[in-house]
C-alpha cells in the first residue's frame, strides 16, 4: 500500500519566505517533506563522499556554490540536505548574498547544528532553526482514516508516526506488523541515533547508549538509571545528577521524552519511538537482537506492549486536542493512564482499555477517578454501554472526535 501523508508542518516550511535550518534526528521523513510534500525543485544532497546529488545529474562541491549562488541571486528556493557535510566556509560563502533568495538547509547531526547556533558562529542569525520530528497525532490520524477500519486506523497511526515504517506497512494488524519489523529491520531500529557522536566522543557514546537501553527495558526512575550506570562503572557516581545532562541531550535529539509526573517534580522517563521501545524492552527479556525468535514466543509481552504504545498514542492525540501537556498519575491507589493539564489544570483524566469495554471496566474508572478534577474519558476498541459521567469513545467515535474537534 503506498501512504502519501500530508505533513502541517509542509504549510509552515512553503509560506516562510526566511532562510531556515530544519533538523532532527534520523528517519523523521525530512527529505520527503521538502522534495515531496512542500515540492522544491531545487534540491541538492550532499553525499558521504561530498559529490552532490542535484535533479537528474551528480555535480561537484564547486558546481554546487555555483548553481546556489546563482539561485539565490534569481531570488529562488534553495534546499542543501545532509548540509553539515560541507564545510562551515563553504555555507559561509552562500550567506554573503543573504537575504536575496531562499536557502534551506537540512541535516541530522545535532553537534553541527549546535554548532551553528553557537554565539562564537559565523553563520549565526543567518538562518532560522525548525525541528521535524515524529508526524502529529493528528495528521497521521486523518490521513491514514480513509484507508483502515476504526479498529486498525488506532493500531497503525501509534506506529506509523514514524515515517520510515510507512512503506513497509502492508495493513495487517499491529501484532503482525510489529513482529515483522523488530525481527527483519533490527538493525534499522539500533542504527536510528544516527549522525549524532563524531569518532572521538565513542566514550560518550556508551554512556548513551546504556541510557537508551535501560530506557528502552523500562527503567524510567533516575535514581535506578543511575545506580544501574555506577555499576557498570559508566559514571563516577550512583547520583542522578550525573545523568541528567545525558537525558537532557536525549530529549532533545528526539530519542527520549520526559513526562511529567502529576503533583510531583519527578518526570517518567520512556523511549520516544514506540518501535524502539518494544524493540529494547523484547530485547531485554528475550535476547531478539542475537537470536530468532518466534511469533508464539513472544506474542504476550508484545500484545502488552503494543497496548502500552497505544496508550501513550491515544494521550498524545488528546493532548493535541486539548492544546495540553500530556502527564502521567502514578499514585498506587487511583492509577489512570493519562492526564491532560493546561496551565496546571487538569483538563482531562483518562484511560485506554483496548478492547471490548466491560461494565465492570467502567466501575472501576469510575471508582478511582470520583475525586479527581477535569473531563473523565474512557477509549476503547468498542463499547455497548454509556455513562453520564463518563464519556466513553469507541474507536468509531474517536475518528469523529478527532475530525470535528
């Protein structure tokens, strides 16, 4: 099936008339976004042997300067990917003719644009810095509902957010879908940190990579992440203070998020992408990335984590209905899968039962959530039941919810 899903951030990119440095990590969909969905003719990709790849033909570094420069100069729309390839000089050199034109750069390697944006830099204040991520709840929602059932169209957007499953999605359900891409795109799911670490910084690089790892297997507490480190002789100390920094970068590189934990200061820390959670965490328990593994072996833990993924979709998805910050209430007794606040009121508490919805699955929600403030939701794949104090959303009903917000 081919997918071709349109993007809000496109409308933002094609109306900016500013000269812009879009970045984020790999396999976010940023190439496609600018030659596809935003439809820029003008498009050159700057290979790992520096040869560069323009329309229709291969051209040198100079060739390029040239061809930009004289672009620019006919006040066109210039897009230079995997810019940080170049020299600094050499995009020093195009600023010279800022602002006539357009130029677009694009990149995945966090330490150049950093770099960029330092106060020491040259090419500071030239361009304006957009980050692409994951595709919105939304917009992936909407696309993708003229093409799967209620049921499906939940399953599949938790995942395809990510742009790069997008044409390897044949449209089978989530549990057979997850299990094929975590035991034949294994390394594609361990390579996705990408550009990030240069050749003298691999000391640094296990350090994040045991963060990501026990991130991924579920410790979220940053006292444990860091007892866990000291251990393995990764940080001078079991004291969070030394890992903070660490998760920090993380976040920022759209490998981690940080949720907050209502009424308290700790946050919850989890994988960003859905599939390298289930992949880290499987890997944790069964070993997937040294060995085979069957689908019946398996099939519990990753039914549970697809649910789990689900969760944390459908609380994005309210969270961008909501314009509110999505944050997690882990108090023992009144447990609920997800909190919408803004402005530190509670606009929504809810909970994701995927599957058919109980009567007894309503009393207990109802239960826990009686003293708790804001709008009580209960998602499920179905229900045939109904509540005046809770409002119930069948997969049926949230396509509507989601359309006529």
């Amino acid at each position: 099936m081919d997918y071709i899903i349109e993007r809000g951030e496109s409308d933002k990119i094609r109306e900016e008339s500013i000269w812009l440095l879009i970045y984020g990590r790999r396999k976010t969909g940023k190439t496609f976004l600018l030659r596809h969905l935003c439809g820029f003719t003008h498009y050159y990709l700057v290979k790992k042997d520096l040869s560069i790849f323009a329309p229709e033909k291969t051209i040198s570094k100079k060739e390029l300067l040239r061809e930009c420069k004289r672009l620019l100069l006919g006040n066109k729309s210039v897009v230079i990917d995997e810019f940080q390839r170049l020299k600094e000089s050499d995009i020093e050199e195009l600023t010279t003719l800022h602002p006539k034109g357009r130029l677009i750069l694009c990149g995945s390697s966090m330490r150049i644009v950093k770099k960029i944006f330092e106060p020491r830099s040259s090419l500071l204040g030239f361009f304006t810095p957009l980050k692409i991520g994951f595709i919105r709840p939304k917009d992936i929602f909407l696309e993708m509902s003229t093409s799967l059932d209620p049921v499906k169209l939940v399953e599949a957007s938790t995942f395809l957010r990510e742009p790069w499953l997008i044409p390897l999605f044949r449209g089978e359900n989530a549990l057979r879908f997850i299990y094929r891409i975590i035991t034949r795109s294994r390394y594609v799911i361990t390579a996705l940190t990408g550009e990030i670490f240069t050749e003298e910084e691999r000391e640094l690089t296990r350090k994040y990579e045991a963060i990501l790892r026990l991130v991924g297997a579920g410790v979220w507490n940053t006292q444990e992440l860091a007892s866990i480190l000291y251990s393995r002789e990764l940080i001078p100390s079991p004291s969070p203070t030394h890992i903070i920094q660490y998760l920090k970068n993380l976040e920022e590189m759209d490998l981690v998020e940080s949720i907050k934990l209502h009424r308290s200061k700790k946050k919850y820390y989890r994988l960003l992408s859905p599939i390298m959670n289930i992949y880290y965490y499987l890997d944790s328990k069964y070993d997937i990335g040294s060995r085979e593994v069957s689908f019946s072996e398996v099939r519990p833990t990753l039914q549970r984590l697809i649910n789990t993924e689900i969760q944390n979709f459908i609380a994005d998805l309210f969270a961008s209905l909501y314009d509110g910050r999505k944050e997690y209430y882990v108090s023992p007794s009144k447990e609920v899968d997800f909190i919408i606040t803004k402005r530190n009121r509670v606009e929504v508490v809810g909970e994701v039962k995927w599957k058919k919805l109980s009567r007894r699955d309503l009393e207990i929600f109802s239960a826990k959530t009686k003293e708790m403030y804001g709008k009580k939701v209960l998602i499920c794949k179905e229900a045939e039941i109904r509540d005046e104090a809770v409002d119930i959303i069948d997969s049926r009903k949230l396509i509507s919810l989601v359309s006529n917000p």
